[in-house]
C-alpha cells in the first residue's frame, strides 16, 4: 500500500515535525544537552516511523519535498546576509589562525572521507558526503550538497549525509566538554584579566512590514541573481555548483556594498528571523524524507569514517591548533568551540563553551571568534573546497 503526501501536506507536516522536536528538544535531557536541533529530532522520527511501516509491509510513505530547495537557498542567503568584513577585522590574528585552521580541516575531512571510502570500495562522493560536507557543514549542507551528488548518479546522497552529521552532532557535544577539561587541567589554565570589545550587531528598530519587505526583497534578489551567476560560472567553468552557493555568495557581496553606502537598509534582526525559519523547515523536510531502509548496508562503513574524523578533529585541536591559538585559556575555549562546529555546527560550538566558561569562567575572545567563522566565514573555505572535491570524483 502506497500513500503519497502532496506538495502543502508536506509543508505542513514538516512545521509540525519541528514543532514536536521543539517540545522534546526542551524535556528530553540528552538532547538539550548535546543542542540536537529540532527538525533534525522531528524529522528523524518521522524517518523511522516511515521505516517501520515499510518493513512491516504496512505502507509505503512517499513525499513531495519540491519546496524544500526554495527554503534552503533562503537560508544560505541570509548567511551571506550576515557576513559583513567590519566583524573579520574584530577579530585581528586570533580569528586568521582559526579560518585557516577551518579550512584545513575542511581538506583533510574531505581526504580522510575519500581515501576511507576508497578503500572499503565505496564511490568516493559517499566519502565527500561523510566528510566537510556533513562534517564541518552539518546537516544544512548534507541535504544541499546531497541532493547535487545524487543527481551525479549516487543513490541516498541525502540519506547518508544526513546519518553523518546526527553523528557529527552527537560526537562533538560528546567530546568538547572532556578534551577542553583536560587541557585546562593540564595547563593549570585561568581566564585573562584583559577585557576583548566583541562587536554585537544590533537591531534598534521595530520590525515594520515596510522593513520586513524590504529584507525580503534583499533576501530575493540575491537569491534570483545567485541562481544566475552559479548557472553561468557551471556553464563557463563545467564545475559542479549547487544553487545555493551562488546565492549566498551574491548576498556576501550585497551585504558589504549596503555596509559602506546605506547600512540601515539591512535589518538583521527580520534577516535572521527568516532564515531561522527557513532553516527550520528545509531541515524538517530533508530529515523527514531520509529513507533509513536505503543505508541500511552503509552503516558500519558511515561509523568508521565518522570514528577516525573525530579522532583526527580531536588530535589537530590538542596538538596543533591550541598551540597555534597561544596555548592559553582563551585557546582552551575556542578549542571547545572547533570541537563543536568542526564535527556539528555553529550552536553546537556555542553550547561546547558555554558549559565550559559557565564552570572555569569567561572568554570574550572565544565568543567573539568562533560564532563569526562557524556562521559564514568557514564557508568561504569549504565551499570551494567541498565543491572542488565532488568535481574530481563525480
């Protein structure tokens, strides 16, 4: 027996699973803990619901996700939005030394997913999939970059992604709080006296229908406009360029020439509200249609790749990164915050810190680094990087 869900259902059915995610996020301990977010919660349990009933022969459940692509280059769009360079010149040398140490991971996640993929004779895009893609990506990414990948021919793209980065997640809530005690113990390690001025972006105006339309319109024209330039640069180049990503880089452009000519015109109070939105039900949809059943046979190999990026994350943060951030208290914190983005995503390095500071005391220096390059600097390092990878082995 079959049921197939139409194109409104399935929005709707996606909103509600984010609101059920939501409310368990809340109660369930485990999952307030590690910042699982809550679409992936809601998603996924309408994933292994769905299973069921198809193991069982009772139904097969099949959904029209056709919208799912138009909120997520929403999302990526508002991204862009954010990424003004007044907040890269904050940071001064510390916030360098973290990029960079981003987009080498980005590299060697996507060497290690390859190589292990290879020798386990698996296509080398399900490696790409289980590495920066859903690695230092997270589950926004896995869904996009997926559903590029399964048009190059690779069955479940989506599906296994999206099974990495629940580990991911997972694994970096799990190893953050561990790894930073230990150097704090080792190094006999305190916070600074020094105070570091974080730039906080505020929004000192109401949201207004004129102001919200207006954010509308910015966030839409760099959509139309990405679409545009991404079409060309695939045309010009032949490279392999998922819509989105022209998007958000159109936006990145935008924001900075609004910073320097009219820099009200961007609200990014009504910008993150949208995109929060956006997130919210892309993910839902995308979780909700992962056929389980699918990467059934993949689930030792995803488990092993994922064990060596968190062992290989957890070496470069302790013996490479700490050093090179100043071996210092405030290097401990962003540390944590690495751990968490590097293997999750951006809340997730946030709730790493947070524990930490709450228990050992404060770092602006880590507030202010690591949620300006795990937000949208990281991508200017991934992206290519990721992007580059699928075109060598599509």
């Amino acid at each position: 027996m079959y049921m197939a869900i139409n194109q409104i259902t399935t929005l709707c059915l996606a909103v509600t699973l984010f609101l059920i995610g939501s409310f368990l996020v809340k109660r369930v301990g485990f999952l307030n803990r590690f910042c699982i977010p809550a679409p992936v919660v809601g998603g996924l349990l309408f994933a292994i619901l769905a299973t069921i009933l198809k193991g069982f022969d009772i139904i097969e459940i099949t959904l029209d996700t056709s919208l799912q692509s138009i909120f997520m280059i929403t999302f990526f769009t508002t991204i862009g939005l954010g990424a003004s360079f007044k907040l890269v010149k904050l940071g001064g040398k510390l916030l360098v030394i973290y990029w960079l140490a981003c987009g080498f991971l980005a590299l060697m996640q996507n060497v290690i997913g390859v190589s292990l993929a290879k020798v386990m004779d698996l296509h080398p895009l399900i490696g790409v999939m289980a590495g920066a893609v859903s690695m230092e990506g997270g589950h926004g990414a896995a869904a996009a970059f997926g559903e590029t990948i399964e048009g190059l021919g690779v069955p479940s793209a989506v599906s296994i992604g999206m099974a990495a980065a629940t580990c991911g997640l997972v694994a970096g809530g799990l190893v953050g709080g561990p790894v930073i005690g230990y150097l704090i113990r080792k190094f006999n390690l305190k916070p600074s006296s020094e105070e570091t001025e974080a730039y906080v972006e505020k929004s000192e105006h109401p949201i207004t229908e004129k102001s919200f339309m207006m954010q509308v319109f910015l966030i839409t024209f760099c959509m139309a406009a990405g679409t545009y330039a991404g079409e060309l640069f695939s045309t010009l180049t032949g490279f392999v360029l998922p819509g989105y990503v022209g998007a958000m880089f159109i936006a990145v452009i935008v924001r900075n020439i609004v910073d320097r000519f009219k820099p009200e015109l961007i609200n990014m109070k009504e910008i993150n509200l949208i995109g929060d939105i956006s997130l919210g039900i892309f993910l839902s949809m995308a979780l909700m249609s992962i056929k389980l059943w699918e990467i059934a046979d993949l689930a030792l190999p995803l488990f092993i790749i994922v064990l060596v990026q968190v062992i290989f994350i957890v070496l470069f943060a302790v013996f490479v990164l700490f050093r090179l951030l100043g071996k210092n208290y405030d290097a401990a914190i962003m540390v944590s915050g690495f751990l968490g983005h590097g293997l999750g995503a951006t809340p997730n390095a946030m709730a790493n810190m947070s524990a930490v500071v709450s228990k050992f005391g404060p770092s602006r220096k880590a507030f202010l680094i690591v949620p300006i390059v795990g937000a949208f600097l990281i991508d200017v390092f991934g992206m290519p990087i990721i992007i580059t990878t699928i075109n060598l082995f599509k």
